[in-house]
C-alpha cells in the first residue's frame, strides 16, 4: 500500500518536493553517484598539477610570480557568495515561493558570470605575459585543472538558465522541483572544487617559492 506523501500544512505541496516522487529520488541518488566520478576527476587533475608545479617554467613565469592573489580573492568571494544565493533559493522553493526562488537564482547566475568573466580576464592576463598551454608543463597543469572548472562553471550556468527559461510560468512542483533541486547540488559542488582550487592552486603556488619543482628534485637526485 502507498504511503501518503507529507504536505507542507500552508504551501499544500510536499514538505521535500524535490525527494516526494521515486523519479526525484533516483535523480537525487544518481546525481550523488555522478559526483563521485567527477570528484575522482578532478583528485586526478589536482595530482597532476602537484607534481608539475612550476616544472619547466622560467623563473618570471612560476606561480609566485604571476598568480594575481586580489583577483583571485574577488572571484572566490564571487563564487562562495554564489553558493549562497542557491541555498536561498531552494529554501524558497521549498517554501513554494518561485518569485523569490526564481530571484535568488538570477543572482546565482550574474555571481557565475562574474566569476567566468573574471577567470577569463585571468587567462587573457596569462597569455600576454607568456603563460600559455604550451609554455611549459606547469602550464599545461595549470590551464587543464583550472580551465576545466571553468568549464563546469560554464555548463552550471547554462543549466540553470535553461530550467528558468523552461519552467518561469510553472509553479513549483515534484516534476520540476528535483530539476532544480539536482541543479544547486552541481553548483555547490563546483563551489566546493574552487575551494580546492584556491588552496591547492593559488595559496599553494605562492609559498612554493622556496621550494623546487619536482624535474629538479629528480635532477638533483639523479646527480648525487
């Protein structure tokens, strides 16, 4: 026999309308499963980047002397604050309110955007002062790790452009509530992954500048 699905007693939509059908359920596990092979992803990318620090690039191209840490700090502040407004807007959603939720995720989106057009005047920066893909390993550690983020932050915003633009005259309902609900799950898991990348990257590569890379270390052990 069917269990009766919990209401909220004002909003009379499910108190979990994204978790209340089996289709929303098998989204919210799925997508956990999905998660993990990214996050698998990207532990490799990361490892790669560790070894290959500063190999191969000359001493005015090493992380230490090019990474721009008050750019970095303004498009970290954008994509945090980013992660927010989307916890905002799915409580919104779980209050049935889609004018506020819709709202909240307009603002999730002009933060990404910010922060895209920030990395993208990063990379830009990079390529005229001689940090390109091909310049050197670090660079091709570099630009494969943090470019592919950027390329995730990308199709995040796209994804919820489109269930906006799809769903702006529906209500709120089990049907379209997984959709957004899956959504803010991938941009705080993006969030997340710039955490990581603003350690691991960018703090990383600034105290680096006492250390050796990892061909000189080789090199050194080699010739002793």
């Amino acid at each position: 026999m069917a269990h009766a699905v919990e209401k909220h007693p004002v909003t009379g939509i499910p108190a979990n309308p994204e978790k209340a059908t089996l289709e929303g359920k098998n989204k919210y596990v799925a997508f956990w499963f999905f998660l993990g092979g990214e996050t698998v992803l990207f532990a490799s990318l990361f490892g790669t980047y560790v070894g290959l620090l500063n190999s191969g690039a000359p001493e005015e191209l090493r992380s230490y002397n090019i990474f721009e840490m008050e750019l970095v700090f303004i498009m970290t502040m954008l994509l945090l604050t980013s992660s927010l407004t989307s916890v905002l807007a799915m409580m919104n959603m779980k209050a049935n309110n889609p004018g506020r939720m819709k709202l909240w995720l307009i603002v999730t989106l002009l933060l990404g955007a910010g922060f895209l057009g920030a990395e993208i005047y990063e990379f830009i920066h990079y390529y005229h002062i001689g940090h390109t893909f091909t310049s050197s390993a670090f660079g091709s550690a570099f630009y494969t790790l943090v470019g592919f983020h950027g390329a995730h932050v990308t199709f995040g915003l796209l994804w919820i452009t489109t269930l906006l633009i799809r769903n702006w005259n529906r209500p709120i309902d089990v049907y379209n509530a997984p959709k957004f609900y899956v959504s803010s799950l991938y941009w705080h898991f993006i969030d997340v992954v710039w955490v990581f990348i603003f350690s691991i990257v960018y703090l990383l590569g600034m105290v680096n500048k006492k250390g050796k890379t990892s061909n000189e270390r080789i090199s050194q052990a080699v010739r002793a």
